[in-house]
C-alpha cells in the first residue's frame, strides 16, 4: 500500500494536488496543520474522491503546525468523520475513550498517534505500545522523528 503525506500550503495546491495523488496512491493522509490559509473541508474530501483519506490535525508538540486548543481541533476531526473521512489520526494526548467512540460514531475509524522527537523511548514496548493499544484504536501509530537526515 502506498500512503501520500499531504500538506499543501493553500487550497489551490490542495486542489492541483489531489488528482496526483489519487492516480499514484493508495491513501492520502491530509495534513490539514500545514494549511497556511483557511482551508474548506468538504471540498477537500470531495476532491480526493473514491481515494481512502486520513485527516491529520498536529499540534506542534507532535510535529504539526496546528495552534488551535485541542477542543477545536476535535470539531474539525468530528466534522471530517462526519464528511466521510475514512480515518481520522488523534493525538495520544488527546484521545479518551469517549472521543473515539464519537469519531467512530461519525463514521471513521481511528488512529491513535505519539511521536518523539528526541529519543528512542526506552518504554516502547512496556509504556508507549501499552498505553496507546489500551485505548483500542482501529490504528495505533508511533514515530520516533529524526531531525538529523544522516540518521
């Protein structure tokens, strides 16, 4: 499967993007956090069309963009379920049992996310993996990020 990390700047290279997308890839996950202009939802989710989507909303401390407080971060994932996303990515700091319960009332399934931007945890398997699968995502993805490319 090959999944596209999307995040254009503007709705214009979202638009001009997407048909790219779609004829490559498996799956696009959207990085709406990337957005340095208002973006329109609806109309992204239309443009991917029959393309499976995963709408990503990142506050800086995971590697986004995204300064709005994490209740207004959950209405545009609830709207994008909503839409028809078929995943929506939610942060392990923000992910309650009963928020992913409402997403996947909405319709979508859920991944559940944590990234490091320091160090391989030592905790990984025992905390981290542990910690992310008792909240039963559909998904559960960690990263460690490394900022050095010679790594």
């Amino acid at each position: 499967m090959l999944a596209v990390a999307f995040g254009p700047p503007t709705m214009a290279d979202a638009l001009a993007g997407l048909p790219r997308i779609r004829a490559a890839a498996d799956c696009v996950e959207l990085r709406l956090d990337l957005f340095e202009e208002p973006f329109d939802l609806p109309t992204l989710l239309r443009e991917r069309g029959d393309l499976p989507v995963v709408v990503t909303l990142r506050p800086p401390d995971q590697g986004g963009k995204s300064r709005l407080p994490v209740s207004e971060r959950l209405d545009v994932l609830m709207s994008a379920a909503g839409l028809g996303a078929e995943y929506v990515d939610l942060e392990h700091d923000a992910a309650a049992p009963a928020t992913l319960a409402a997403l996947r009332h909405e319709g979508a399934r859920v991944v559940v996310s944590r990234h490091d931007f320091a160090t391989m945890p030592g905790d990984l398997v025992d905390g981290w993996w542990a910690s992310l699968a008792a909240l039963e995502p559909d998904v559960s993805s960690f990263a460690r990020i490394v900022a050095d490319p010679e790594c």
